[in-house]
C-alpha cells in the first residue's frame, strides 16, 4: 500500500480509537460518580497501582518471549527485545485498527524486515493468534456452563449475550480450521475464479502472480506449521504455556486496582468475566473495541463492584491495558520509521 495511506489509517485510527474511549470514560465516570469514589480516590494505595504497572509490563515481556519462542522453534533468530518490540508495535496498531485487524499483518512485516520468510514470519504470528482463539474458546463455555452464577450481563439482555457468546466461539471455530487446512482456501478461491465478475480480473498476469505468490506463501506457512507441531512439540508447548501466563497476568491487572482502591478483588469473578469479555471483544468493528471495551467492561463488572468505582476502576484498568500500550507502542512505531526500519 502507498506510504502515505498507511500513515493516515493509523492516524484516524488512533484519532477515532481515542476520542471514542476518552468519550466512554468520561460518560462512564460522571455517571458513577459519589462520595464513595472521591473517598478512594484520595485514599488509593499507590503501592498495587506501581504492581498493577509492573504486571502489565511483565505481560509485554512475556508477549514478546512467545513470540521469540515460536520464531526460534522455526529456527529464525530474534532477541527479546526486538520481540517485545514487535508485541508492542503490534498491540499498537491493532488498537487503532477495525476488528483489532492491522497488528497481526503489521508483526508479520517486521518479522519479514528481519529477513524471516513471509511463510516463517506468518506462522510465528499466526500460532500465537490461534492460541489465543484456543485459550478462549476453550475456557469461555467452560466457565460459562460451570460458573454461571458469576457471569452476569448487566444491561445487556441475556439472549443477546449469549448470542455473542455463541457467534465468537463459530468464528474462532472456522478461523482455527482454515489455519489447519489452509488448502481449503485453494479450493474456494479456484471456485471464486469461476464467477463471472472475477474471470475478467483474472486474466491479468499481475493479479495471476499475486495468487501464485499467495499459493507459495501459504504452503511454506503449513510447511513450517506441520514442522512446529510434529516436531517441535516442546516449542508449542511452552508457547501455549506462555499464552495462558500472558492472559492470567492480563486479567489480575484489574483485581490488582481493585486492592488499590480498597474493595475485594474478586479474582474468580473478575477472571470468568474477563475471558468471556475477551472472547467477544476481537469481533468489535470499532478501533481497539473503544466504546465497547469500556462500557462492556464497566456493565459486566458492575454486577459485583461497587457502583461508584466502577467509573474509576474502568479508568485506571484502560489507561494501563490501553493508552500505556497506545504510547510505548506508538513511541517504538514512530522510531522504527524514523530509523527507516519499516515502511508504512
């Protein structure tokens, strides 16, 4: 794409994502607040917000170990820090992108930038995307059938919930299986050749060595995905270790506030809750899923935190989940293209 396109999505995508989350977060906060919340203001315990920051820091690291574990498993050399730096570049623009869609594509540019293959560079990307989809999918009906009586939607009605529920676990179903069998792609995209609207465009040589270009990409990639899983097992294996420790430190950030505020931090609740959020977040059309994120978060929260830190604690959990990663990221994205290191 045209450098100056890329460089203009990424900045209405961070111009939207804000003003709608900041817009959020002040509805939410003047809606919430009372005596109680001016109270634990003045009252918060700055040792477990300095926790809450480490924990979410400590995520990144591991965020960037996975990514380094699976590209070392395919025999391709990263450091840490370049790792980190591509889990945070990735986090960035996937905040700033419709349905979280530009981090992925973006992690897999830099890997490519570090002379990985494309094929190496998007299985990389793509086994931690799909262990993800794994740890969700398999958690949230889990936890919705086993701890039903934590789980409650708030404002939002229960047959609409549990549609959403039940749409986002189909979509990761169908997702996980064309990662598996990417030649089923082949297959629809040869039928989608016989329509008539596309046999004019592909009779153009370009638009024919693109699908070439594809078809090659994709066959290193299951190559390189057939490799990791049958004969590096302990890779994967740490790698889906990693992803559940990424999620488990991810979703105590918000209990941790919760303690600098001095409410109970409902741990159990607070991680049934958040993994059944985070299974339906990622469909979200809006940047980052701002607007959703935060009045989802407060209206499924709301059902065992106190009604006047539900404002303040949505506040606190987003600055650390979100705009920390908004401005690192962003911090890193914007030296890497002062550096030449990529090209938008």
């Amino acid at each position: 794409m045209n450098e100056g396109i890329d460089k203009a999505t990424i900045k209405k995508g961070l111009k939207l994502s804000l003003i709608v989350s900041i817009l959020a977060l002040v509805l939410l906060f003047a809606f919430t607040i009372n005596e109680d919340t001016i109270n634990k203001i003045k009252k918060l315990n700055h040792f477990y917000l300095l926790l809450a920051i480490v924990v979410n820091i400590l995520m990144w690291v591991v965020g960037g170990l996975r990514i380094k574990l699976i590209a070392n498993a395919l025999e391709e050399e990263i450091s840490l820090k370049f790792a980190v730096q591509t889990f945070l570049v990735g986090a960035f623009v996937s905040n700033v992108t419709p349905f979280a869609s530009g981090g992925g594509p973006f992690q897999v540019l830099l890997l490519h930038r570090k002379g990985i293959s494309l094929g190496k560079s998007s299985t990389v990307i793509i086994v931690q995307f799909v262990l993800r989809l794994l740890f969700f999918s398999f958690l949230s009906p889990l936890f919705f059938f086993l701890f039903s009586d934590l789980i409650n939607p708030g404002i939002i009605p229960s047959s609409i919930f549990n549609s959403l529920i039940i749409i986002s676990l189909v979509i990761s179903a169908i997702i996980v299986y064309f990662i598996w069998q990417p030649d089923k792609i082949k297959v629809i995209a040869k039928s989608l050749k016989k329509l008539n609207f596309l046999k004019v465009l592909m009779k153009s040589e370009r638009a024919n060595s693109l699908l070439d270009k594809l078809y090659k990409e994709m066959e290193e990639f299951h190559d390189s995905l057939w490799e990791l899983t049958k004969y590096k097992k302990t890779s994967l294996i740490w790698a889906a270790f990693f992803t559940v420790v990424f999620w488990v430190l991810f979703f105590i950030i918000a209990p941790i506030i919760l303690l600098g505020l001095g409410a109970k931090p409902f741990f159990v609740q607070a991680f049934v809750t958040q993994t059944i959020f985070y299974l339906i977040l990622p469909y979200i059309p809006t940047p980052g899923g701002s607007g959703v994120a935060e009045f989802g978060f407060a209206t499924l929260f709301s059902s065992f935190v106190p009604a006047g830190l539900i404002g303040l604690l949505a506040i606190l959990w987003r600055f650390l989940t979100f705009y920390l990663v908004i401005i690192i990221g962003g911090i890193i994205l914007f030296k890497m293209i002062a550096k030449s290191l990529v090209r938008l």
